[in-house]
C-alpha cells in the first residue's frame, strides 16, 4: 500500500525546533540555572514528537468491512435523513481524539475523492455536539464501489490546523494515510444508510485496525 503521507514529517516544523533549543540550551548552560529551561523545553519537544508519531499499522478487515478513519473514542452514532456532508440519509459516526491519541486520518475504504469541502468555524472543545455546526471542518466524499462515504475531520478547542494534502480524484486505498488534525479533534464518518455499525459508545478504535462498519455483502454495486 503506498504511503503518501507521513505525521512525522508535519510535525517537524513544531517538535524539530523545541527539541533543538532545548538540547541547546543543556549543552550550553550545564553548570548554570539555565539548565533547567533547556530541560523543561526538551521535555516540551519529547511531548510534541509523541503527539506527531506515526507508525505503520496492518490493515486487516475483510472486503466488506469498513476500517476506523482515527484513533479515540466513539462519542456518537446516528442516522441523520438529511446532512450537508452526505447526499440524503446517512449513517454518522463520531470519533473523538484527545491529545494522546495518534492524530493520522486514514482511509475507512477504498474509492476515489469526489470532492473535498472545506469550512470555517470556531474551536470548541471537539468532544460537544454542537461541535459538528459550528467548528472549522473539512469533509472527505469518497466515492466507493458501495457507494458513497465521507470522512469529516473537526478541528476541537486546541488543534488549530487541519491538515488534508489529498486532491480531487486521488484514489485512496482502504487503511492509507490521507492528513491529520493538530493537538485534539473530532473526526466523523457518514455512511449509506443500513450500513452495519461494528462499534458502540465509548468504544477506543485505532485508525486502519478497528473494523468499525460493515457493508452486506448484496450492496456492492454493478
């Protein structure tokens, strides 16, 4: 599976520096009170470089099975008739990421981006429901051969950056890498409707290993 997107590399720009000062800072004033800013900020750049880890995970799900877009908990599961993300009624899963969860997003199946949407908004905490209207966003429509799916990525109080670098007619395969939400998120999948939900409230998945829907296997389309 290609791998076009890496976290480590989108978060060099934050961790590289901090880790750089700091490590500075305790080889340059070992002997003087300096030291302990040099330690404080060298943790602060540990703690980012954990934030931005990404390591390979082994997609294993069946045809039909849908793979979960991002590490959290599950928050909700709905069936809306109308969203401004789906065309007609859909099936809505809420993921949500705290900040030690790993913050990839990752393909729930294979199909080609139709289109990508992307909204401002505010930056409440991602774990209310409200967040869904009125947080900055950015929805993911995939067209599938089960028909079509979106993956919403939610920025949340603290994560100030989506990050999308896929276009309009990539093709992604189920489980790769396709962004990420910086420091704390809400990621939300839409589904056809019926599809079969693999997952409850207050389950903990992981991005391309938790199976966390299913498609019958009479859906697939001609």
């Amino acid at each position: 599976m290609k791998q076009t997107f890496s976290g480590w590399r989108c978060g060099l720009p934050f961790y590289g520096p901090t880790l750089l000062a700091g490590l500075a800072l305790l080889v340059l004033f070992f002997n003087s009170a300096l030291v302990w800013a040099g330690l404080a900020i060298t943790l602060l750049g540990i703690g980012m470089t954990l934030f931005f880890r990404d390591f390979p995970r082994e997609v294993r799900a069946e045809p039909n099975e849908l793979v979960a877009p991002a590490d959290g908990t599950i928050v909700a599961i709905e069936d809306l008739e109308e969203s401004l993300h789906y065309e007609g009624p859909s099936r809505r899963i809420s993921i949500f990421l705290s900040l030690f969860d790993v913050h990839v997003n990752r393909a729930p199946y294979s199909g080609q981006v139709r289109d990508i949407r992307y909204k401002e908004g505010l930056f409440k905490d991602a774990r209310k429901p409200e967040t869904t209207e009125v947080n900055e966003s950015n929805a993911v429509w995939m067209d599938t051969d089960r028909g079509l799916i979106t993956v919403r990525q939610i920025s949340g109080a603290v994560a100030r950056r989506i990050v999308c670098p896929v276009e309009v007619g990539a093709t992604l395969a189920k489980g790769e890498k396709f962004g990420m939400i910086r420091f704390g998120s809400r990621t939300e999948l839409y589904l056809p409707p019926g599809t079969e939900v693999r997952v409850k409230l207050k389950d903990k998945v992981r991005a391309g290993s938790s199976i966390i829907a299913a498609f019958a296997a009479e859906s697939v389309q001609d």
